[in-house]
C-alpha cells in the first residue's frame, strides 16, 4: 500500500506552535516521545519541501493531545489549522474562493466553498470528505479521520481541533464573514464518524 504524504507545512505549522508555547527544549522532548526528532530543526512553514508522511501528521497531533490539557490542546491546535489554511490558500486561492465566487448569492456561495474545502481537504489528507446540506448548515463528514486517528485512548468530547480552524478561517475567507463551526460528531469520542457543521 502506498504511503499517504501530507505538504510539509502542515506539519510545520504545528511544531512552531509546540515551540512558541513549551519552547525549544519543551518541543524537543514531545518530539522524541513521537518518534518526530527529525523535525527540531524544521525549516519554516515558508519553505519548500517535500511532503512528509500521513503518519507523522498523526503521531504529532495524538502526542499534543498528551503532553496538555483539553483546553490548551485546542487552543494550540486550533491555531496550527488556521495557519496550515491559511499556508495552502496562498499558493492557489483559486482553490477555495475568488472573486467571482463572492458574487455569487451568500447559500449558494457557502455551499461552494464548502464543497472547494472538502475537496482540498482530501487532497490534502488522502481521505474523502463528504458534504452534507440541511436547512439550517452544511456538513463536511469524515469516516476515516487524520485528525484524530493517532489518540489512543478514548475522549470525553471532539478533539479534530485543526479541522474545524481550517473549516471555519476558510468558510470566513470565502464569504467574507463568521460562521459557527463545531465538530459534533468525532470518532476519538466513540462516534461513528468526525462530523463538522457550518452554521448558516
């Protein structure tokens, strides 16, 4: 089976939040309880590298959920998403919105981003992400998450905290505004599936 590979900067982006808050000696060790040494001295988010394996990804985001507590393991995660989105809208912001998709009407254009960001998600992680519409929000469902796939033991609430930075800073990037966006269903919390709904 061929090894899934992620770009570089999503990696990256987590382990310059791991320094900014445990500094060098502190991400060094999470790092070495991960079997991820290779990356102390990691070039910036910036760079141009080779993708790096799927697996490395995983074991980084299980070992944040180890070293800190729920709310700091958001937090940092939280804004590694936001970052890692905000690092592959660069190189192509044609992939999530453009000009002409702002003019489009606000549900139609909601649904198109949405639809734009699953898919960059699965080119991104190698896993399909399926978009499901209700009256009041849209749906962006994974059977096989990347996110959590690494937490070994079982998670009093969702955890898919980058997922859910990326959803909603590109759902704000597209249409121009908020919108609310949870993970309601995680599969490291015993659901079937990680679920994310967008608000409206």
């Amino acid at each position: 089976m061929e090894e899934r590979l992620v770009p570089f900067v999503v990696v990256s982006v987590l382990v310059d939040e791991v320094r900014a808050v445990l500094g060098r000696r502190g991400l060094i060790a999470l790092l070495r309880r991960a079997g991820l040494e290779m990356y102390v001295d990691a070039p910036p988010p910036s760079a141009h590298v080779q993708p790096v394996p799927l697996a490395h990804w995983t074991r980084l985001v299980a070992e944040v959920h180890v070293a800190f507590d729920p709310l700091a393991a958001h937090d940092l995660l939280w804004r590694a998403g936001q970052a890692a989105a905000r690092a592959l809208r660069r190189p192509a912001p044609a992939r999530v919105a453009g000009t002409a998709l702002r003019l489009l009407p606000a549900d139609r254009r909601l649904r198109l981003a949405v639809e734009r960001l699953a898919a960059q998600g699965e080119e991104v992680y190698g896993t399909p992400h399926q978009v499901q519409e209700e009256a009041s929000a849209l749906f962006v469902t994974l059977r096989e998450c990347p996110h959590c796939a690494g937490i070994a033991r079982r998670m009093s609430r969702p955890v898919c905290h980058t997922a859910s930075a990326w959803i909603a800073d590109s759902v704000e990037w597209a249409m121009g505004e908020k919108h609310l966006v949870e993970e309601v269903s995680c599969l490291a919390a015993g659901g079937t599936e990680c679920r994310f709904r967008v608000a409206r």
